[in-house]
C-alpha cells in the first residue's frame, strides 16, 4: 500500500493535493465533475468582513504562460458565509480551511474570530497581501513588523491552526516567513500572485480596469520553487506550496523542494479535473518508484 496521507501542524489531509483560494469557489462549483472528498483539503475563496463587490470589469486577461487576475476578493462577508455558505460544503469529506482576508487588523480579527466558531473548520489562511487602508495601501505582507503584527493578533484569538498566506512581492521572502513564524503562524503558504500587467496595443490601454493584477500559472513557477525551497530551509514549521503547479509533476518538484502539500491554482480554470488527476498521478509517481510514502519526498531534493 502506497500511502499518501501527510499530517500538517497536527491536520491529517487523506493526500498532499489542495486547491487554491479563488480558483475552486467553494467547492460545490466542482461537484459535477468530481467528489471533493477526493482532495486533502479545499481552500474556499476569501472572506472579509463585510461584503466587497470586487473590482470593475475586466479584471482577468490570459498571457502567454497564465493569466492577469485583479477580482479584488468579492464576496459577500464573513456573516452571509457563516450563515450561507458554510452549512452547505461543511459535511464535505475533506479539510475546508477558508482564506480570511481585510483591511485593517481589525477587520482580520472580527473575520478570524466567526470563523473560530466553526465546528468543521480545522484551519485558516491568513491573506497578508491586502493592502492596509491605514497605512497609505501597503501590503500587509511586504514589511517584516506590518506581517508579524497582523500574525499576532490573528494569533491571540484564532484558536486553531493559522496559516498565513505570503506574498512574492518582496525583497527577501525568508525575512518575511521568519517574521510570521515569530508573529504565531502554524503553516505557511506560498507564493501568491506576482504583481503584473498587460497592454491592448491596438487600443492603447491596459487590459486590466485596475491596470496592474496578479499573476499566476505555470510562468510563476520557478520563482515560487526557489521561494520554496528557501522558506523551508528558514523556517521550522510547515510550508504549503503552489504556484504554476499544471501536473503531478510540477508538484512532485513542490515536495522535493519543501512543501509538505500543494495548491492547485489556475490550472482549475483549464480543467476542472486537474486537481483529482494530480492525486493520481502522484500516486502513480510512487509506485513507478517503488516509494511506500508520499513524506519521503519531502525536502528530499538532491543538491550535493
């Protein structure tokens, strides 16, 4: 038997394979092409705290090896998703850990907090990539004391694992996880989009309303391998990789590089079963080589 369960700051996921928040919605989108239950875990789509309409349209364009997105985390807020949304996907038979985002710390906290109210909820995913309105728009997750601060006061009321979401967008990505580390965080997350843009030459203006957006798919993926790799060296606890990863391949390299699990992000959008195919095809990997445990590959990566 060929096992493929990896434990996670004390979460056992029945496999190493999750989705992305903002690319699986809540998972029921996904149930007429595949049991959920078959995945580790479901990353469900941000939650604020009040309702955000999101950016105005467009705010998604392809590029030559991904795509632009700039949505703006619409959602209808923290109450409509206790009281809507998660009775229905909470008998999932996987691990649904939701993407708490805001604007403030303040606002993190409040979401934090209704969430640790949750019963089926094991986890959340700290979003430090939102801009701080108190602090003329900068990024959460770009300045060591602004992330450890935000960790830490998550930390002080969310009772369950804390992972926390980092951003790309940064000088020095260990700075970054060791100040999260410090702030409380159980598990990190990594990388988020990268920030990009794309122009209409004909019309002369960016495709994007908002000019700039995130980008992401298998252009990304080098940079968030070597983001891996040097996170896991930097940090003692556990580190959840993603970014470009298409196939079991691509996250095959996430394990060996660190990751204990992976995200699968814009490659729901081309199919939606290529988050169950990576399952399979991980476990064929395995096989193929004849290894009992998927945790043997872990950090296993070969550099002398």
């Amino acid at each position: 038997m060929t096992n493929l369960s990896v434990n996670i700051a004390g979460i056992t996921f029945k496999n190493p394979v999750t989705t992305a928040s903002g690319t699986f919605g809540y998972g029921e989108e996904f149930r007429d092409f595949f049991d959920p239950g078959k995945l580790g875990g479901i990353f469900v789509k941000a939650v604020t705290g009040s309702n955000r309409e999101g950016n105005a349209y467009p705010r998604m364009a392809e590029t030559a090896s991904g795509m632009l997105n700039s949505v703006g985390l619409q959602n209808k807020g923290v109450d409509h998703f206790v009281r809507e949304i998660y009775p229905r996907i909470k008998d999932f038979d996987t691990h649904i850990i939701v993407n708490v985002s805001g604007s403030t710390i303040e606002e993190y906290v409040r979401v934090a907090e209704q969430i640790n109210e949750l019963q089926n909820i094991p986890a959340i995913e700290l979003n430090i990539s939102c801009p701080n309105v108190k602090q003329g728009g900068m990024a959460f997750g770009t300045i060591p004391e602004m992330s450890e601060e935000v960790t830490r006061a998550v930390r002080n009321v969310y009772k369950k694992v804390l992972m926390v979401k980092l951003s790309p967008n940064v000088t020095s990505i260990t700075e970054i996880a060791k100040a999260v580390t410090d702030g409380g965080a159980d598990v990190l997350t990594l990388i988020n989009t990268l920030l990009g843009m794309a122009i209409d030459a004909e019309r002369q203006r960016p495709i994007l309303s908002t000019i700039t957006g995130g980008l992401s798919g298998p252009a990304i993926k080098p940079i968030a391998l070597r983001m891996v790799w040097q996170v896991h060296k930097a940090v003692k606890i556990p580190v959840i990789g993603l970014g470009g990863i298409m196939n079991a391949t691509d996250a095959i390299e996430f394990l060996l590089a660190g990751a204990s699990a992976i995200q699968v992000g814009t490659a729901n959008f081309i199919d939606p079963m290529a988050s169950v195919n990576i399952v399979e095809g991980l476990k064929a990997y395995l096989q193929k080589n004849h290894i009992a445990d998927v945790n043997d590959l872990i950090g296993a990566l070969k550099t002398d």
